[in-house]
C-alpha cells in the first residue's frame, strides 16, 4: 500500500507554474558557489516542459484527458472537475480498488459515503436502545443495570464497526468486463473538464495548455464576435482573475447557486469560506435574488459576495482590441468592486 502523502505537501503550489525551488545552496564566503548559483538561476526555467493537451467539444467543452495531467492541474491550483468523480479524479483508483487489481487506499468517495452510512445506522440503533433505556425505567430497573446495559450496547457497536472494516470482500458487475480493453488494461474513460474561464487563465495568464488564447477565446465565442457575445465571458474571467491573483483557490459555485467559491488553500484542507456572484456594475435585481442566494449560502455557512465588474472603456474600444489580439487590453478594461451582503435579523444584530 501506498504511504499517505501530507496534504500539505502533496498540494504544495498553488500553480502550475511552480517557483525556482531546485537551486543549489548558496555559500557567500565561496565565490565558486556564487557563481555556480547564478548559473544555475540563469539557465533555469519554471515552465513546463510539455504543454498540457485540450480538447474542444461542443464549443465550450474543454477537456483534459491524459490522466497525469489531470492530477497535475488538480494538485497544483485545484482546476477543473472529474466527470465522474466529485471533484479530483479518483474513478480510475476507486474502480481499481473496488476490483480488486490494486492495493490503493479507498478515495474520498467511498470513504464519505460509508460514514454517512454508518452514521444513519448508528443513530437508528441509538434510538432504538433509547426506548429500551425509557420502558427499563418505567418497569423501575435499577440505574446501575441499565447503565451497565448501555455499556454493553456501545462495545457490541465499537466491535461491529471493527469487523465491518475488517472485511475487503470485492464486489462484481455485469458491466465491469466492459470497463476493460482486449490487454485486460482498463480503460481510460475520465475526463477532467475546465471552465471557460480556468482555461483563459491558463492560456492568457499561464503558459500552461497547448491551445493559443486566440484560438481558445474564438471557439468560445466565434472568429468575429459582437460585444454582446464577449460581455459575459470577460466579466466573469475578470473577477475569477481578480480572485487568483490575490492567492484565492477559485472554484465553480453552482452547487451552491453561485459563480465562484472561494478557498484560501483548496478543497483538501477545508471548506470554501465565500460564495461570490459575478454581476455588471449596471445590473439592478430584485430583493428575490439576492435573498434566494444568500439563504442558500447562509445554510451552508458561507458568505455572500456581490463582485460588481465594470467597464472603464467604451464597448467600440474593447472589441477593437478583441480583434486585434490584444487581450490584455480587453481584460485590462475592467474595474472589479465588491460589497459583502449580509441578512440582517432584528434579534441578533441589534449591537
């Protein structure tokens, strides 16, 4: 079995693009060393070798399907999302593992929902022995003797889980015989798929993927677009730009009603802290969307930000850009303002 990497050291950049880490020590008392140093600085580079290879379906849909570049860009700044898994690409070690063809520790998956089944379990038996403990008191048992009852319930718990865990039975389908290829190699069948705009920051910002960023913002929004058909992919990547480069971990906030969530290190260490709304400095909603949205967050312990982008050139200007490729002027047209929305109760917020 493979041992457990600290998370802490196993997501220890925040980028693909890593720093110059592999540099010699430095003596200051030996000048061979300066010298060999600033050698080594010179011809060293933190780029990657090879670009990571995208792929475009359906317009919008870019995909990662090599499996080590799947979990380089998961590890290093947590982009994209398994198609069928969670978030990180685990479906090839978890299937390895249910089948039995690898001694791999169980992924998140499997291990959040035998918790949660176990939990369900325990709380029914729980009741179960606390209607007992109520009838024993009605029939006037001595309280050491029920005490001692309960002693015994929770050991024959604690010794159930014990063998259940104890147990590595592998399970079967009909279908897993489809999962494998004529070497008796199983198939590569995940994919990891990018944002419109996780993929514009790793083109336009990061030297990361193999697609040009002409290329890339054409398939997304055609070779000779208006400025209606770029207004929502600049504004949106204008704020998710705005957020990395402040050291946040962007991530999708659909689940949540949202745009973005924001992480201070990633999804591993701990829960997002904020859900952010993408909206035009213009846009005016009714007193239902920003309630709808904040109930949401407000369930899920999160807090609510209104990113408002505005545009500080006219639309003529950043279309001119547009066209001529200078897409540093286009996104750099954009000022990002934020007001954090809180609900405000008579009962609770009267200091």
């Amino acid at each position: 079995m493979p041992k457990y990497i600290p998370n802490a050291k196993q997501y220890k950049h925040p980028l693909p693009i890593h720093p110059l880490d592999n540099l010699p020590p430095l003596i200051s008392h030996n000048p061979l060393s300066w010298v060999y140093w600033l050698y080594k600085y010179l011809s060293s580079t933190n780029q990657l070798a090879v670009n990571i290879h995208v792929e475009l379906s359906s317009g919008k849909h870019i995909t990662v399907a090599d499996p080590n570049e799947m979990l380089y860009l998961w590890r290093n700044g947590f982009f994209g999302t398994a198609q069928l898994s969670r978030s990180e690409p685990t479906w090839r070690q978890r299937t390895l593992a249910r089948l039995g063809e690898e001694d791999s520790p169980q992924a998140l998956e499997h291990v959040t929902q035998q918790r949660r089944l176990q939990r369900l379990e325990f709380k029914r038996q729980r009741a179960s022995f606390e209607e007992t403990k109520l009838s024993l008191r009605r029939q006037g048992v001595d309280e050491s003797e029920i005490l001692q009852q309960e002693r015994d319930f929770l050991k024959s718990l604690r010794d159930r889980e014990i063998q259940l865990q104890g147990q590595n039975a592998v399970s079967l389908r009909d279908s897993d015989i489809e999962l494998f290829d004529n070497e008796d190699k199983l198939k590569e069948l995940e994919v990891l798929e990018l944002m419109p705009v996780e993929a514009v920051f790793l083109t336009f910002a990061l030297p990361v993927l193999d697609m040009p960023i002409a290329s890339l913002l054409a398939s997304l929004c055609g070779s000779r677009p208006t400025y209606d058909e770029i207004h929502e992919l600049c504004i949106k990547y204008a704020a998710y730009h705005h957020y990395r480069s402040h050291g946040w971990c962007v991530r999708s906030g659909i689940k949540f009603g949202c745009h973005y969530l924001l992480y201070k290190r990633g999804p591993p260490f701990h829960h997002a802290e904020y859900g952010v709304m993408v909206l035009n400095s213009e846009d005016s909603m009714d007193y239902t969307f920003y309630s709808s949205i904040a109930r949401v967050l407000g369930g899920a312990k999160k807090s609510f930000i209104l990113c408002y982008v505005e545009l500080c050139e006219s639309q003529d200007t950043v279309l001119r850009h547009w066209n001529a490729g200078r897409f540093d002027r286009v996104f750099g047209s954009y000022k990002v303002g934020e007001i954090m929305y809180r609900r405000w109760v008579p009962g609770k917020n009267r200091d």
